[in-house]
C-alpha cells in the first residue's frame, strides 16, 4: 500500500512517501523531497522493491487521490 503527505517545516513543506507492506505491516520504502512530484513516490516504490526482492508479482494500492 502507498500514500504520500506533507509536513510542515521551518523552511515550507516536505512531501513524504511512504510503501507499507501489509502483509508484515513495515514500512518498506519511503522518500521524502521538498517538492510533490512523480520523483518521490517513484524513490519509495523502488527502495520497496530494492528492500523486499519479491519473486513473485506483486500488487501496489494507492487511492490515487488528488492534492488540492
């Protein structure tokens, strides 16, 4: 499962993505950067992938909301 949030900082905001595994409910990849872009969510899901090695397929979820 993946989401992405925003923390507010001193010097403006820091976007955090994050990929949990649900099966062992551990983070297994996050990014954070000071802009939301494609980047940071792309960061998470590859250290997810570098950390867990999956053999098999596996299935990603995201709600794929909208910031506004």
């Amino acid at each position: 499962m993946s989401d992405i949030t925003y923390i507010r900082t001193l010097e403006g905001f820091a976007y955090l993505a994050v990929v949990i595994d649900l099966y062992s409910r551990r983070v297994v990849g996050w990014s954070m950067q000071s802009r939301q872009t494609t980047d940071v969510v792309l960061q998470a899901l590859h250290m997810a992938v570098w950390r867990r090695k999956p053999k098999q397929p596996v299935l990603i979820h995201s709600d794929q909301g909208s910031q506004s």
